[in-house]
C-alpha cells in the first residue's frame, strides 16, 4: 500500500529538535523531505557523538531526510532555496520571525506568493507581544510556561527531555496534515504559525485552570500525583522501585483486599474517598510502605494485579532499551547513519498496509541530485505569481 504521505514534498529550513521533529514525522509516512541546513550543518549534528559517531538528537529527529547545505547569507543560495520552496507542498522553518521576515521567508508572505503552499513557522513566542523577537531554547520555554513550577519536589525541577521543543513540533505536524487534508479537498494553501509558548502552555492547562481558579499553586509533590491518592513510586522489598496507581474509590478498595490484606482499610473514614486519602496521605503511605516490606517483588505484583490495580515498574534509560514489550513487539530496527549502521527505535505510526522505510540519517549535503531536480522543475512549471 502506498506511504501516506507519498508525493508530498516537504522544504524545511531547520535546525535543534521542534521543526525537525515535526519533519521526521513527515518523512516517517512518506513524504520527501529536504532539509536546508547552513554550511557547518544543524548545530545538533554537534551536540554529542554517542550514537557511534553520531549525535543522538539529531539521530533521532533526521531520519530518512534529505540533506542540502546553503548560505542564506549568500544570494545563489537563497535563489536555489526560493526554487526549492517553489516546487514544494509544505515550507516549514523555525529560525528567528525576524531572519524570516528579512529573507522573505515568513509564513504570509510565501503563501502570498505561492497559493498552493503550506507554509509553516515555529518560534520562541509567536508573532506580536513584547517577546517576539527574544530568543528561545526548550528549557528557557520551560521555564516561561510554568513547567519548573509543578516539576520535582522540594526543589524545583525541568522535565528530563525536550519537552517544549516536541510539543511545539508535534502541533506544527498535526497543523500540517490538517493543512493538506483542507487543501486537498478546496486547494487552498495555509500559513501556519505554532508558538513554543502556545503550545506547552497548553498541555500546561490542567495545573493551570487548577491553580488559577482555587487561588493557590499545588505544591510540588516529586514522586506522587498532586491531586489523587495513593498515585506514585514506593520501594518493594529487593530495592527496585514500583508505581502504583489508583484512579477510584472503588480501586482503592480492591487494592485493600488483594494488596493490603485488610478490606476494612477500603471504608476506613481517613481514606474512604480521595479527598480523603489526599487529606492523610503521609498516614496512608506509610501503611502501603510497611505492607511492602513485607512483600516479595512477585507476591506484591500478584496481589496489584489480582485487585487490577494499575501499577509498574520505574525503569532507567537501559531497562527502557530492553523492555520486553518493546521487543516482542518488534519495536526497533537497523538504520543507517553516516557513520554506519544504528539500531533505533522504530516510528510510532502503525497503519494497516504500509510499512514505514525508515529511511538512513543524512551526511550533511547529502542528498539525491535527482530529487532536488525534480523539486526544481516542479517550482518552475508551477510558475507561481513573485516566484
């Protein structure tokens, strides 16, 4: 069965992680996808060297891209980019709004020029307001959306991953394919802005609302969930680590049966409701932590799940490698990279009748002369108003 993306071309002028994320995607159903780098390459090409010779950022937000390195500060350059824009379906890029708007790159302006295009932009802050201009790396947006805020416990914390950099890269790609569905169906091309602000404030809401409209921020609370009880890690008895999740009253009780042994635990008025073992929840903890020591890792997760009380392990990084669902499932498979052969995870996109190519990681300036050619070609017998 055909890619889903298959025909679709992608420019993108790009570096770090948000719109090479949103990329990879693209390119993960399909799409042809040129990546315009500067001379030296994308500045994550550099960050590190541990995936035998390569970076991992760039590893894992590159694959199956073709590679094009050019000077915008050089006008040839800037001409072989404008052809290239020309010729493709979607143009997203994620350098400055002010760089944008100096090489005429800026979402509006190429959609004027180019009514079949979908032209996509992400940026620190968005267009308009005081902070248009500042510039914008993934921890400063986490600090500016709240993120450290409800993050750790008694010290504040960031998340662990690029957590502004996907999030503002996963709506660009959402905007994108909605784009090309509503131009398939109308033929109206779109220019498309996502803000990295926007975007984590947004998955930010729920805390959000929370604090907003109780008068008082939630405190951080590490390890447990802030709003529902018992929802967070204890130590079993081996030294390993368990998370252990109950949603209901009516799991708690269960969870009081098959795990704690006691069911008069279930209706004792201290933790009947959650509101209630919210209210004790030191007293309730420390009865699940005495019950655990008791426990054998085998015995604690029987009884978890005779009550079908969710729970899991607290994997590191190298026990995430190996997680057996992962690899009954088949979840990884060999890439190639400049520097040889990889093994990776494979993309999340599972849709019957398509299996995804999982394309090789580009050399910097590496790429099909003959695929650039045909984009070329394309732009000009296109022959777009202002091309």
């Amino acid at each position: 069965m055909t890619a889903p993306l298959a025909g679709i071309v992608v420019v993108a002028l790009e570096a770090a992680i948000s719109a090479p994320f949103a990329t990879r995607q693209l390119a993960d159903l399909g799409a042809t996808v040129i990546k315009v780098e500067r001379p030296e390459g994308d500045f994550a090409r550099h960050y590190d060297s541990v995936v035998q010779g390569e970076s991992a950022f760039f590893v894992w937000a590159n694959r199956g891209k073709q590679s094009v390195a050019l000077d915008v500060k050089d006008a040839d350059a800037v001409a072989t980019l404008r052809g290239l824009i020309a010729g493709a379906d979607v143009f997203i890029h994620n350098i400055s709004p002010a760089a944008a708007k100096r090489l005429g790159l800026d979402a509006a302006a190429l959609l004027a020029r180019h009514p079949h295009l979908i032209a996509a932009e992400i940026s620190g802050y968005g267009h308009g307001g005081p902070r248009t201009d500042d510039k914008a790396y993934d921890l400063a947006i986490q600090a500016e959306a709240g993120v450290f805020s409800v993050t750790g416990a008694e010290e504040m914390s960031k998340v662990g991953f690029s957590v502004a950099d996907i999030c503002a890269g996963m709506y660009a790609f959402s905007s994108i394919l909605a784009a090309l569905v509503r131009r398939e169906r109308t033929g109206e091309g779109a220019a498309i802005e996502v803000s990295m602000l926007d975007s984590l404030a947004e998955w930010m809401s729920a805390p959000l609302y929370n604090t907003v409209y109780s008068g008082a921020q939630a405190p951080r609370t590490g390890r447990r969930h802030h709003a529902i009880a018992p929802y967070g890690t204890f130590a079993l008895s081996d030294g390993s680590t368990i998370l252990i999740a109950v949603q209901s009253d009516g799991e708690w009780r269960s969870m009081a049966e098959h795990l704690m042994g006691d069911t008069g635990l279930g209706t004792d008025p201290r933790f009947a409701t959650n509101s209630d073992r919210l209210a004790n929840v030191d007293d309730l903890e420390a009865l699940i932590r005495e019950r655990l020591a008791s426990l054998s890792v085998d015995e604690a997760r029987a009884g978890l799940a005779a009550g079908r009380i969710a729970h899991a392990r607290v994997n590191d990084l190298q026990a995430l490698w190996r997680h057996e669902q992962l690899r009954a499932r088949d979840r990884f498979v060999e890439v190639q990279t400049p520097s040889g052969p990889v093994e990776l995870l494979r993309t999340p996109f599972d849709i019957s009748g398509w299996t995804p190519l999982d394309g090789p990681i580009p050399a910097l300036d590496e790429h099909d002369d003959d695929v650039l050619n045909a984009v070329l070609d394309r732009g000009t017998r296109r022959g777009d108003p202002g091309q």
